[in-house]
C-alpha cells in the first residue's frame, strides 16, 4: 500500500520547493525587462513550473516504477538505467515539463492575480475572491494537464514500450480504446476539487506567511505601485 512513499514525499516536497524558488527567480528576471505587473507574475510562475518539471519527472518516473515492481528508493534508478539505458531516466519529462508549467502559472500567477482584480474592481471580501480565483485556475489547469499527467504516467509505467510509445502514439492509443473523455480526461472532476483546495490553500499559507518571512518586499510593495 505504502510502496513508493518516500519518493512520493520527495517528489511533493523537492517539486513545490522548485516551483516557488523558480517563480521568485523568474518573476524578478522578467521585471528587468518588462513593466507589465500581471505578465511578469503569470509569466515567472509558468517558468518556474516548467523548470520544476525536469526533476518531478524523474521521482514520478522512479515512484511509478517502484509501484509496479518493487525496489529501493536508490535501487530503482539504477535498475532502470541498467536495464533501459540512461536516456530512459528523461521518460515523460516533456509532458510533465508542460503540466508543471501550467500548474504553476496557474497556481502562482492566475489564482493570487484574479484574487487581486476581484478585490480591486468590486470590494470583494478577500478570502472570497481566493476560492473565485482558485476555482478558476484549478480549471484551467485541470483541463490543460489531465491529458499530459495521463499520457506521462501510461509512458513511465511502460518503459519497454510494449503498448505505449511516443506522446502523439500514447493519447492516440488511450483515445483509441477508452475514447477521448475517458481515455484523456477520466477523473477529471476529481482532479479539479483537489487542485483548487491546493491553490487555495497555498496562496492562503503563502500571504500569511510571506509578511513574516520578507517584510522587506512587503513593505516596498506600495512605493512601486504609488511610483507607477
């Protein structure tokens, strides 16, 4: 029942820590350029999620494998390069670059920036405005990544590639035999409830805490604005 957890645990941990250290990096990257408040805090969140993606999709790929077939945490890596070669560690890691990428804007740069126009525009109350914008972003990125997370996890879960191959062959093959609803997006419903608790929940967690931890960028927040 249990098989996988602690890769799943660092794969949960090590990712969002990714996501949140790569927006800051890239959202201070592109304010160097570009005095467009909304595209630098959408656009830093979508690079710091695909910048994430290239690590989360080696720990899937090992956790997926460790669930079908047993092994270490240290032994599953090396038993697939020793069986499939090196090339096979990067096994769905462009699907789950662009699920990433899109969780991520969706999380970091759409929820917090819809929260913030809601707020602005018609006095919404702001905790009010976070689950409109949370709902939202969890449906964009719901419907824009079910398929990628479901043609990663069928590619790394066959690395013989006895059934699925490529990405264009594996959402052709699930359409094929499931249907496109329920090959690509089954569960669909699930995963939007789930997301949007998370964005949520990290947004709420990240403006309770940001004050505390860098008061400094708090502070200096209302001279840009006034500056503008």
């Amino acid at each position: 029942v249990y098989r996988g957890l602690p890769m799943a645990c660092m794969n949960l941990g090590g990712t969002n820590a990714v996501q949140f250290v790569g927006t800051g990096f890239f959202q201070k990257l592109l304010a160097k350029s570009s005095n467009d408040k909304d595209a630098v805090q959408v656009g830093g969140a979508f690079l710091g999620g695909a910048a994430s993606g290239v690590p989360c999709s080696i720990w899937e790929l090992c956790m997926i494998q460790q669930q079908r077939f047993g092994g270490s945490t240290l032994g599953t890596p090396a038993r697939i390069v020793q069986e499939y070669g090196a090339a096979a560690i990067g096994r769905g890691i462009t699907t789950t670059i662009g699920r990433e990428a899109m969780f991520t804007m969706s999380m970091l740069g759409v929820t917090p920036l819809i929260q913030e126009k809601l707020v602005e525009s018609s006095g919404m109350e702001k905790n009010a405005a976070l689950a409109a914008g949370s709902l939202t972003g969890a449906l964009l990125a719901g419907v824009a990544t079910h398929p990628l997370d479901t043609i990663k996890s069928c590619m790394q879960g066959d690395l013989k590639r006895e059934k699925y191959d490529g990405i264009m062959q594996t959402g052709r093959s699930l359409a094929n035999e499931y249907g496109v609803v329920q090959g690509l997006f089954k569960g669909l419903f699930w995963r939007v409830a789930l997301i949007s608790t998370t964005f949520f929940l990290v947004n709420t967690f990240k403006q309770q805490t940001v004050p505390l931890l860098f008061p400094h960028a708090v502070q200096d927040e209302p001279r840009e604005k006034s500056s503008r």
